[in-house]
C-alpha cells in the first residue's frame, strides 16, 4: 500500500531543536529540502506541513508542533481529514534501542516506551499499523537517565552517524512511499553508516 503522509516526531521550540529526541522531525525537514518543497504551520493540523511528490505518488508532510506526548493529536486530525488510513502512514521517530547510524523500517507493533508512538496509537483509534521509520540515537546505558540523553544534542559523531542514517533513508524513500516494503528493507537495512 503506498504511503501518503509522513510524520516526523519531536518536540517544538528552540530548546529542543537538533536534540535526539527530534530525529523524526530532521527527517521530515531534511525530506522536505531533499524535493524542494517548505514546511508551512497549519494550525488545524497543529504541526508544519507540506505536500510533495515522491516518485509519482502524492505525499503529504507533517511534524507535529504539539509536545512529543500528544503527537497523535497532529497525525490523527491529517489523517482523518484527508482520509488517511493508518497502513498509508510512515512515522519516524528516534530510537533508543538502537546505535546512532542505524536506521530501520518497522510495520506495526508496540510503542516500546515511546511516548510519540504511544499517542499515535491511541489518536489512530488503537490502530498501530502504521509503518514506522526507527532512527538509531544508542541508550545512556541507565534507563534513569533516558530523559535527559534523549532531550540533548548528541556528540558531533553521534549528530553524522544520525544525518547519514536519514540520508540512506531518504535513498529509500521511493521505495517506501510506492509500498514496496520489503524492498525498502532490504535496501535500508543492508546500509551500515
């Protein structure tokens, strides 16, 4: 099934900016410099938004300008107005779970913690079919100490290994976007940064 909206997580503001937490959101914005296309706020969708084409297939954009724990809020009200189905959704987000530089595609499951996956899921009535792009951040090592890590910036080599997993995300955008799933798996995750 083609995807017709993307979703980059993350939190609004400045102080947020270039943190970890926001690796979504710098995939949309590296996305959206990638096809030429600007990100405008549009209040009834509570986030910045833009409409593109990806290899012939109709694509809209969207990071959410609320808070990362109501995200939802922003992917559902797109969703629902331009009757958006879950499955044609592509969220990415940050993960802790994995090292900076890795990049991976995922259809469905849980939130794994994540309060932006978890939003997402309960705004889209419970329906996480959603495919989900996972942007390696690496982990504190403590689970006491996650908020902090995810809310800074990371180390210069810790920031490149993060922009080239977007870049070789981006490589597979078309493939993605088309519904070719598995085929954008296996490009992407052959992709070692």
């Amino acid at each position: 099934m083609p995807i017709r909206l993307i979703v980059g997580l993350g939190n609004p503001g400045p102080k947020y900016e270039n943190t970890r937490h926001n690796a979504g959101a710098l995939f949309v914005e590296s996305l959206a410099r990638r096809y030429k296309t600007g990100l405008q706020g549009e209040k009834r969708f509570s986030g910045l938004t833009a409409r593109t084409t990806i290899d012939g297939e109709d694509v809209r954009l969207l990071i959410p300008t609320t808070y990362m724990n109501l995200s939802g809020q922003a992917v559902s009200s797109m969703a629902n107005f331009y009757k958006i189905a879950p499955a044609e959704v592509l969220v990415a987000h940050d993960e802790l779970d994995m090292e900076a530089g890795v990049a991976r595609l995922k259809q469905g499951g849980g939130h794994g913690g994540h309060n932006g996956l978890r939003d997402t899921i309960s705004a889209l009535g419970n329906n996480a079919g959603f495919i989900r792009l996972r942007l390696g951040i690496g982990h504190p090592g403590s689970s006491d100490q996650v908020t902090g890590y995810v809310l800074s910036r990371a180390p210069a080599e810790q920031q490149s290994a993060l922009e080239a997993a977007i870049e070789a995300s981006l490589d597979s955008l078309p493939l993605i976007v088309s519904g070719d799933l598995a085929g954008a798996m296996n490009q992407l995750h052959r992709t070692r940064v």
